[in-house]
C-alpha cells in the first residue's frame, strides 16, 4: 500500500536594506558640512508550523568628513532591535526590545515588551513596558514607561479603543500620565470616520481632540471634514525632544489652537485629479487664521506626473499672511527616475528681513539592478536663515531578500 505523508512548511528569510548617503552644503555658521550618513535595516523571520519568529534591526551611523556639524565628528543611533513572536491565531503579536509601539495615546520608542492579542467577543487588548527612549540625553525621560490599550470591533463597521499610558522617574515619581479614546467608524461603504480624543491626568486637561469624515458617494468624488483642538500646555507637556519643549524650545506654553477644516477631490477625467481645501484656525495668542487652496495634479501611472498647488493663508499675525505655491514633476525614462520641484512662498510683510523664500530642487535615480539604486538630487533655497543656500546629496542603495529553508512536501512510503 502507498502512504502519502504531508511533512509542513518551515522556510525562512533574510532581508535588508542599506543606504549609504553623503550630503554637502554649508551650516548657518558657514561651515562647510560633509556628513556622510550609514542606514541599515536587516530582518531574520522563520515560519514554522505554530507561527513566526523574527529578528528586526535598523540603525544609522555618521561621521563628518569636513567640518564638525554636532558635538562630535561621529554619531550613531540604534532605531529598533527587537525580536517578535506572530501567532497563528487570534492576531497574536509578542515583541522584545528596542521598538516603536503605536497603541492609543501611546506612539512611542521603548526599549521593552510589548504584547497584543484578539480575545472572544469582538474584544481586544495590548500592553507595553519598558525604559522610554530619550532623544537628547540632557532631557528627562524617565525609567520606566507602561501602558495598553483595550478595544472592541466589529471588522466591517466600527473599531473603538480605550488606552493609557503612565511613565515614571526613579520608581516613584510620575512624570506623565495619559489616557486616550480612538475610533474608527465604517457605517456604510460611502462613510469612514476616524479620531481620538485624549487626557493629560497630570495637568488635568484635554490635551488633544482631532476627528476627520470622509464622505465618497462617487468613485471619483470625496468630500472630507476635519477638526482638532490642542492645549500647548497640556499636549507637550512631557517630551524628550529640544524643539517641542516648552521650557527649551520655540513653543508658547500658553498656546491653544482650535482648527476645522475641509475640502473636496474630484478625478473629472481619467489621469486629472482636482481638490480644493479650507481651514479655519483660531489661536489663543497667534490670532485666528485661515487656510484656502487647491491643487491639480496629471497622471501618467508609472511614466509621468505633474501637478500644480497654491495655498493661500491669511491670519492676524504678519507670519500667518502668505502666498504659498508649488509646482512639482516627474518623469521615468526607462531606469531613470527624474523629478523637478519648486516651492515658494510670498509674505505680506517681511519676516527678519525677507518677504520672498523658496526652494528649487531637481533629483535623478538609475536603478542599476533589482537590488541596487543609485541617486543625486541639488536643492537651491532662499530662507531667513540662509540668504542663498546650495546643498547637495548623493545615495547609494542596496536591498536584498533570501528565502531559505524548505517549502511543504508530499513524501511516500511502502507498506
């Protein structure tokens, strides 16, 4: 008798990317910047029979070939590195070590454990902990961070999330503490509305609200609304970044701003696309200001694209009253990618001197195989920091992917 055996797939993978790229220009001291920068992404996974497992690793080195640009002539920074565990069932996800967790209010680098699974009933849940990682050493980031997120869905219809997340010094000492909703709202196929809400229980005060509907009776016709609400104080609260700090940066702690929205896209004709956008903000201290534009774009899929946009914002403070245009292009010429794209705006009045900034950039790839690029692009601005600023840069890509191991096979035996 013959016996037909099935013996299950176990293959695996080894994939990555580099990216070497060397930028040149001029600092805002004029000193001459030549950082040449190292990115490399690299992933191990392994299936078997009861799920996967896999290695995640990306970072970035620098080091300067003229004058120093930081601190010091060299840096590095490990983005993620961390090892995951995916289920067959019920959505299972286990993760270790350096990684980005996205749950809720919780948008965050941590260097811990974070697990997530579908449970019975439509239910839903998460948790993290961890050490939070900090941008500029100097900042207080806390030792610990922990958080999770609770959610109900019906695929087809709704998701709705309950989440929190509270982060420590030296054990005892909270530092932030945050709670949150989101939702996504799929009523009918024509209808998504998606949002969050969430709450600053240290400053005790709602740090953010922002929602956006999106209306499609046609195809080729979409109507969209949206709105937000962020209290400065509230919202940047605890950060671990220089340019978001209420004490060290460029922000006012006592700024509020409520903005609504809205706009419409229409295709006419196959490859033009049209829209047209308004928003309405009201600053506490800024003054209020509004938003109005359109762009046109024309398609050629995977050959040509042009498009056209001009913006107008119009506010109570001088740096809130411009003209913003753009005109952007690209084409393919078999392996050669070309883009072209300027971007100007026009203020009312001079900001520290200037009325007039822009922009002009013009980028060109060659893909030299499957698996490797090479690019250059030159950007030529005019900003109030640099009265006329060439910089330059030049990227060197190289991506591979490895299956290995063996696929399921039929195996006989005699009997």
């Amino acid at each position: 008798m013959l016996l037909i055996l099935y013996a299950p797939a176990y293959a695996g993978s080894i994939s990555g990317e580099s990216k070497t790229i060397l930028r040149m220009g001029k600092t805002a001291d004029d000193r001459n910047s030549y950082p040449l920068y190292e990115y490399l992404n690299l992933g191990v996974a392994n299936e078997t029979g009861g799920g996967s497992v896999s290695g995640n690793l990306g970072g970035w080195g620098r080091v300067d070939l003229r004058d120093r640009i930081g601190d010091r002539y060299t840096n590095t920074d490990l983005q993620y590195g961390y090892v995951s565990y995916q289920g067959n069932k019920n959505n299972l996800m286990l993760n270790a070590g350096r990684q980005f967790v996205a749950e809720g209010v919780a948008t965050e680098r941590v260097d811990g454990v974070h697990l997530r699974s579908d449970l019975a009933g439509g239910f839903g849940a998460a948790a993290f902990v961890g050490a939070p990682v900090v941008v500029e050493p100097d900042f207080r980031g806390g030792n610990v961070i922990y958080g999770g997120r609770v959610t109900h869905s019906i695929p087809e219809y709704y998701t709705i999330g309950l989440s929190a997340l509270r982060t420590d010094d030296n054990g005892n000492s909270r530092i932030r503490e945050e709670s949150g909703i989101d939702l996504w709202f799929h009523p009918i196929k024509q209808i998504d509305v998606v949002g969050r809400s969430a709450y600053n229980a240290i400053t005790s005060g709602w740090l953010e609200h922002a929602y956006m509907a999106t209306f499609s009776p046609l195809s080729n016709l979409r109507f969209s609304a949206d709105l937000s609400n962020i209290n400065y104080r509230d919202y940047f609260y605890q950060t671990t970044t220089r340019a978001f700090s209420l004490t060290k940066g460029l922000l006012e702690p006592n700024e509020k701003v409520f903005a609504l929205g809205g706009g419409v896209d229409y295709t006419p004709i196959e490859k033009v696309n049209i829209s047209i956008a308004y928003k309405n903000y009201a600053y506490d201290i800024a003054g209020a200001a509004r938003n109005y534009g359109g762009k046109a774009t024309f398609t050629l899929p995977e050959s040509f694209l042009a498009g056209l946009a001009v913006h107008r914002m119009d506010g109570e403070n001088a740096k809130l009253r411009y003209m913003e245009y753009r005109l952007f292009a690209s084409k393919k010429l078999g392996k050669f990618d070309l883009t072209a794209d300027f971007f100007d705006v026009d203020y009312d009045s001079p900001i520290n001197g200037i009325k007039q900034t822009y922009s002009a950039s013009v980028a060109a790839s060659y893909t030299i195989t499957d698996s490797i690029k090479l690019s250059a692009d030159i950007d030529y601005s005019k900003t109030p920091d640099f009265d006329r600023n060439l910089t330059g840069m030049l990227r060197f890509t190289y991506a591979f992917d490895k299956q290995f191991g063996t696929e399921g096979r039929a195996k006989s035996e005699k009997k």
